[in-house]
C-alpha cells in the first residue's frame, strides 16, 4: 500500500470511529427514553440494565453505519479540499477517482461488514433482546401495579389498587384482591380500604398488610348446582390482614431465558426466506378459505347448483313485499337488515384480517431485503459524501454534519413512507425495501461526475449571474445620484 493510500484511509478512519461512537451514543439514548417505563421500579442492576441496552443497540448499527459513512466521507474529503491537498494532488496528477479508489474499497469492505453482521450477529442479539424484555415484563410484581388497572402477574391472583403512593410505591388504596380458581374450587374475593407493602421474612414472598376490609367467599367444592345456590356467600370482616403472595416464580425465573424464538427478526437472510415461502403457502389458503365462506354466504345455493348435475328446478315466485301485512312485512324487513348488517360486520372482519396477513407478510420481506439494501446504501453514501466534500471543500463539523443531516433525513422519510404504504398492500414490499436506494444511487453518481469535471455546483456567483438577467427584469432602474 502506497504512503498516499494510507494517509487517505487514516484521515478517514478518524473521524469514522469519533463519528460512529457518537451516533451510536445518541441512538442507545433513544432507546433509553423510548423504553424508560420498562425500567424504572423494576429492581434492575446496572449490569442487566447495560446488558439489555447493548442488545438493543446492535439493531441500530444498521442505520448508524450508513450515516457514519456519509458524514466522515463528507468531512474527509472537505478537509482535503480545505487544506488544499486535493489542489495538490490534482496537480500532481493524481485524479480524483485514484484519491478516491482506498476510501471506496474500504466502504466495500465495511458495507460486506455489515451485511454478514445484519445476517448472523443481529438477529441472535435481537432474540435476546426481545426475550430480555418480555421476561422484565414479569418480574418484580410489586413494584409494577398500575393504578386503577387489574394485574395479573402475581401466580394465581388478579390484583387492582385504586391509588399507589410511597417513594416505592409501598402505600395502596382501594384494595380489590381476586384469588384464581378452578370450578371445583372455592370462589374467594378481598376488599380493603388501603393497605402497604412491607418486607417479607422469605425473600420468595411478597407481603402485604391490608386494613378495614372484608374477606368474600363462595363454598362450591363438593356441592351440586342447587345446593350452591342455597347457600349464601361467607364474608368476613377484618381490622387487618396480612397476606403472602408467592413471587418465588418470577424471582428465580432467568431474566435472560428465552421463551420467544419464533419471530422472522432472529433469522439469517435464507431461513427468513423459507419462513417467508411457508407464510405465503399459509396466507393462500387462508384466502381461499374466506373467498368460499363469503361465496357461500352470499348465495347458499352456488355450491349445490355447481355440484349438481341434474337441470335446476323452477323457481319458486316469491313473496311481493307490497302484498305482505304490516307485521309481516316489517318481520321481513327486519331479517333482511339483520342479514346485512351481519355480512357486513363479517367483512369488515375478514378485512382487518387481510389487512393483518398482508402487514405481517410484507414486513417480512422488508426486513429480510434491508440485509442487502443497507450494506448498498453505504456505498452509495460514500459516494455521494466524497462528491458533495470534494465540490464544498468545507472540513470540520459545521457546513458537513448540515448537509449529512439533511440527506440522511430525507433517506430516513424515504424509508418510512415506503414502508408504511407497502404495509397497506400499496406498494410491493421488494421495491419498497430497495426504492430508496434506487432514487439515491442516480443522485449519488451525478454528484461523482460533477465533482470528477470540477464543476461549481455550489458557487453561489455562478447561480447569481445565471438569473440576473431575470432578476433585472423585476428591478425598479435606479437614478444617476447626480439626478437625485
């Protein structure tokens, strides 16, 4: 490797690394404040909160890699022209296209990075992302009730406090305490008026102390349905109360466990691939299924008339509605609007569920196709970063990370406006995955030509002198100052 070569590699691999620990900082923040109600309360270590985190942020590596690229290709190349050492070069014949040939096999280098990461790495840090979070959801119990909402986490009862209070949230009121049970079980039910969690002696146990309440119970094991119904409910009242709840389930239960293992998103490109065939297979017949219900529903007579080979028989007249009685008539009527408000509840039904399957189908492909289509773009930001900071010859983190922001914006509400109408079955999910490359690419490479040919695309003089004999035009003529 030539010394030029490797100053040119080091120039860019500097603010390459500064830039990506940046922008992967600034997205795990994100996360952070998208996901903050998960962790507070939740009696987490810094080490599971950081573990998680970390699993979360490799997904994101995607979109900061492109991004990375853009904006250190813009300030390298800006900086060179800036210093001018681009002038320099030129002038030593060496071309733009020589300068940059290394920065471009390194991007290749760091776009096939990214694809082999998106394909093998991400999807296992996803998986336990995903289970990681699920199983946080059920731990801690205690310190997760929300107020005025029935909670199910604690094994075996159904839980509702009206108010939480406390710096731990210890101090409840408006206690309603549903214990869970089978039909051969005794019903049993608690009410209070406030109560507090305290510590328990046994870790595994959560305790807590309820005050000015009844205790309601219904004695149905070992008893028929009548004499059930003799006997009348058993309420106890109490002055207080404690009550151990057994948490040693979801305490001993590994937060990182995997319990989730078959969603598309921890799969490699191929086995999304196979996942995306069996889908297709499972979502024809499905509508076909429906096609046959709605068919039948519609006229129950098709699939006799279809399957019968003898001739149809004469149809027998029917009913004129103007002949029938006003009670018969509105009887009619009314069956005749049940029947269509039926059909089209049941269609309406059947639309949401279409609507799910195709949603669910095209994200798939979006996904399974963004392996590629990222690891592209990253050559294509390169491209239009080394263009755009040869022709600006602007260094440092003002006029570049400016112009970055905006082009990678308006890729980003690409993406998500392609995304959204190819949920909507709008658009095909394989051109929705690879459309904003396809209008970035064109971009990108008429950006290298006018960088290669030297042209002033941003020499604001030019512009001026372009349109003033426009501008001339809606000029009032100004007089001599000797006139004045």
């Amino acid at each position: 490797m030539k010394i030029l070569d490797r100053y040119i590699i080091k120039t860019f691999l500097g603010p390459f690394l500064f830039i990506f620990s940046v922008l992967f900082f600034i997205f795990i923040v994100n996360i952070i404040w998208i996901q903050m109600a998960q962790f507070v309360g939740k009696g987490l270590t810094y080490w599971e909160i950081t573990k998680l985190l970390f699993y979360m942020g490799v997904s994101v590596v995607s979109m900061v890699m492109p991004l990375t690229i853009l904006l250190s290709s813009i300030m390298t190349f800006g900086e060179f022209g800036e210093r001018y050492e681009l002038a320099a070069m030129k002038a030593a014949g060496i071309s733009l296209t020589r300068v940059m040939t290394p920065l471009f096999i390194v991007t290749t280098i760091l776009a096939t990075i990214l694809f082999f990461f998106q394909n093998n790495i991400t999807p296992d840090f996803q998986r336990k992302a995903k289970n990681m979070l699920y199983n946080i959801a059920a731990t801690k119990p205690a310190l997760n009730f929300t107020p005025g909402q029935f909670i199910n986490q604690i094994p075996g009862f159904s839980v509702k406090f009206d108010k939480i209070e406390g710096e731990g949230g210890e101090k409840v009121e408006g206690v309603f305490i549903h214990k869970s049970t089978n039909i051969y079980e005794n019903q049993q039910a608690v009410v209070a008026k406030n109560g507090r969690f305290v510590p328990a002696g046994d870790k595994n146990y959560l305790k807590l102390l309820l005050y000015n309440g009844y205790v309601y119970e219904d004695e149905y094991r070992n008893k028929d349905y009548n004499q059930r119904l003799k006997q009348p409910n058993q309420s106890v009242k109490f002055d207080t109360l404690v009550l151990h709840f057994d948490v040693s389930e979801l305490i001993n239960k590994a937060i990182e466990k995997e319990q989730i293992t078959d969603d598309y998103r921890f799969q490699t490109y191929n086995q999304i691939n196979k996942t995306i065939v069996k889908t297709k297979k499972d979502n024809d017949e499905v509508m076909q299924g429906l096609g046959t219900s709605m068919v039948s529903n519609a006229n129950n007579y098709v699939n006799i008339i279809q399957s019968s080979k003898e001739k149809p028989k004469k149809v027998v007249a029917q009913y004129k509605i103007d002949t029938l009685k006003k009670q018969k008539k509105l009887d009619v009527l009314y069956s005749a609007y049940n029947k269509i408000e039926s059909q089209k509840n049941e269609l309406s039904t059947k639309e949401e569920q279409i609507k799910g399957m195709v949603k669910g189908y095209n994200k798939m492909i979006i996904y399974q196709q963004r392996i590629f289509a990222y690891s592209f773009t990253c050559i294509i930001f390169f491209l239009i970063g080394a263009s755009l900071g040869s022709i600006i010859r602007k260094g440092g983190m003002g006029v570049p990370v400016v112009v970055a922001i905006v082009i990678f914006i308006i890729f980003y509400v690409m993406n998500l406006t392609v995304e959204n109408l190819s949920w909507k079955g709008k658009m095909n999910p394989y051109l929705a995955a690879w459309l904003p490359n396809m209008i970035l690419f064109p971009f990108g490479l008429w950006l290298t030509i006018k960088a290669l040919t030297d042209s002033q695309l941003f020499d604001i003089e030019k512009y001026r002198t372009l349109f003033k004999p426009l501008i001339e035009k809606f000029q009032k003529p100004k007089e001599h100052a000797r006139y004045q």
